[in-house]
C-alpha cells in the first residue's frame, strides 16, 4: 500500500526537524516519527529508505571532496603557472628498437575519475530526487475582511481572501499548498518538473499552467479556473476531473464532484474584484458568507426568514451596507446594536 502525499509531508516535516532543527526539536521530531512510523509497514519503509538516501549521499559527498578539491581564485598578480600535476608510474624502459612504446597511462587516468566523478554526482541528485527534500516553506494568513498579496518563493502569486490561512512548502520536485481555512486566489509559474499542487481538505488541486481560485469550506471545497487548466481530485482513489479556463466544480467530503454553471462560477470568482455576487441566494447562506467579513455576529432572529433569497452585487470591502441594504431586497429589518450585533428580523 503506497503513502499518501499527506502522510509524505508529514514525514518529510519531521525528517527536515530531525536533521536541521535544534536538540528539543530533533528529540521531539524522533519521538513522533517513531511513532509516526511503527503504525505501518509502508510507514517505516518510507523512513528506511530516506536514511539509507541519507547514508549514500554522505559517502558520496566525502568521495567527491577528494576527488575535486575545492578551488580558491588568486589575485591575478599573483598568479603563477601551476605546473603538470605528477601522476606516479612504475619505471619504465626504452622498448626495443622497431617497437612502439606504450601510452603514458594519464589520458585513461583522468577519463576515470572524470567518469567515476560524474557517477558519483548523478547518484546524489537522484537520491536527493528521490528524497524530494523541502527547500523552502512559507506561512500566510489574512485578517478578517483583509486581502493579502503575495509572491511564493518559485515565483506564483498568491491572493488571500478574508481570514484564509495556508502553508507553502517549495520542495526539490514539487510545490505544495495546504490550505488551514479560507479561500485564495493563485497564479501559478508554471514547470512541468515540479508540479504545483493545493491542498483543501480531502481535495487537491494540481496545476496544469493556470490561474485559478480554491475556497475551503466546511462541507467541502470549490474551485473555479480563470486561466488555463487544473485537475480537481476530490478523494484518494477516485479519477481527478479536468476544468478548463470559466469552469467551475464544488466538491464534498464524499468525493463527489458538481461541476457549476455561469453564474456559479462568477459567484465562486467576484470575490478578487472585492464584490459578493448572489443568484436567488438564502438569506442564511447570505449571512453565513458576510459574516466571513465581519468581527462581530450577524443573527438571524426568526430562522424562518432564512429561506428568503436574495439576488444582487455587493461590495464585500463595506459588509455593514451589505446588510443595511437588505431590507431594499427582502421584507426584513436590521438592527446594529452597542456590540457590533447585526441583527436581521422579519419586516411583517
């Protein structure tokens, strides 16, 4: 049974801290792999084979030091002609006369440490490949009603929606996104290579060379794609769906993917415009989305007024006229009380 990309990171997570971090990290981190590990066996092959990576990149990192000394440049004045390196042979004779003398054996000498070199560097790359160790890894969060911009580390851009949280991790042959909470926009550098990848829950999201948005939510996730293209998998073991540039999926917990019409997919999107779009939306699906922009409670007074539907554009920068706007649009009063309350009542 293969790992998980999860279970991957978290194993790499404590593989970096045992090796990089200091002694309480490095203590905790062996505690927590073991255990980490010990609860199945692909778990404790995984670890196996990265210290055995480990081991084999050390000796061959001792093994190419000697081979290649490390050169220190020399102020130019300085400089002197270095002389022939000396390779030691046995004595040697004059051949007889009519023979050809054999080949000093230093063209062949070099030809296999070059190669031997050469081999040596190729096997560390690929065990460090193998390995995929994390290069660098960032952590962003936004305010409530804030928009954060910001450039990852392989260049992408991402936008943070209202109080999203998310963790960027940039490893040697991949780039990782997980998503805490929240909604955020992303323009990706593309790279064949190193694929780049969101994480939301028990979806992903991998980039073909694209420009899309990823809305984790309690019951699932939504993904709309403004440019180019993405693979939407909602469960392990279950085929990834393709979305192209205007398309639109929400996915559940179940793994099962909707694919959204044209005013879901604006709806999904008018959020990077600083806009909140509904279309005969509920009243408490209304409220549940504004109060992503608020600090304080929005109520609802009478549930039965939940089932009212609204349908318009609202500026998501200013959610207090958001709601002192409703009453133009369904039958209910809003009251702002001392706190900061909003509360919604029936008008009748």
């Amino acid at each position: 049974m293969s790992l998980t990309q999860a279970e991957i990171d978290v194993a790499d997570d404590l593989l970096v801290s045992l090796a990089f971090g200091s002694d309480e990290e490095k203590s905790r981190a062996r505690t927590e792999l073991d255990e980490w590990a010990s609860s199945a066996p692909a778990r404790l092959q995984y670890v196996a084979d990265h210290h055995a990576a480990e081991r084999t990149i050390d000796a061959l990192a001792d093994d190419l030091g000697r081979l290649y000394r490390r050169h220190v440049d020399v102020p130019a004045r300085a400089r002197l002609t270095p002389a022939a390196p000396t390779i030691p042979t046995a004595p040697t004779l004059s051949p007889p006369r009519g023979k050809v003398a054999p080949r000093a054996p230093r063209q062949n000498w070099y030809r296999g440490a070059a190669a031997y070199g050469a081999g040596l560097l190729f096997c560390s790359v690929s065990a460090l490949w193998i390995v995929n160790p994390v290069l660098s890894s960032e952590h962003l969060q936004s305010a409530i009603g804030e928009h954060l911009d910001a450039t990852l580390a392989d260049g992408s851009q991402v936008v943070l929606n209202t109080d999203t949280e998310l963790t960027f991790v940039n490893r040697l042959r991949s780039r990782d996104v997980t998503m805490q909470r929240g909604e955020a926009l992303f323009s990706v550098v593309h790279n064949a290579v190193r694929p780049f990848e969101v994480a939301a829950g028990t979806a992903s999201v991998r980039d073909i060379g694209t420009r899309f948005s990823v809305r984790k939510m309690s019951d699932g996730v939504d993904v709309a794609v403004l440019e180019g293209n993405v693979e939407l998998s909602a469960a392990s073991g279950i085929a990834p769906v393709a979305l192209s540039a205007g398309q639109a999926a929400r996915a559940d917990r179940l793994g099962s993917v909707e694919i959204q019409d044209q005013q879901q997919f604006e709806a999904m999107t008018s959020w990077k415009d600083n806009r909140l779009q509904f279309n005969g939306t509920p009243l408490r699906d209304v409220v549940e989305e504004v109060q992503r922009y608020r600090k304080t409670p929005v109520v609802l007074a009478d549930s039965r007024i939940g089932d009212y539907r609204v349908t318009g554009g609202f500026s998501s920068t200013d959610p207090d006229l958001l709601l002192k706007t409703l009453s133009q649009v369904v039958p209910v009063t809003v009251e702002f009380q001392k706190n900061g309350t909003a509360v919604i009542a029936s008008r009748r």
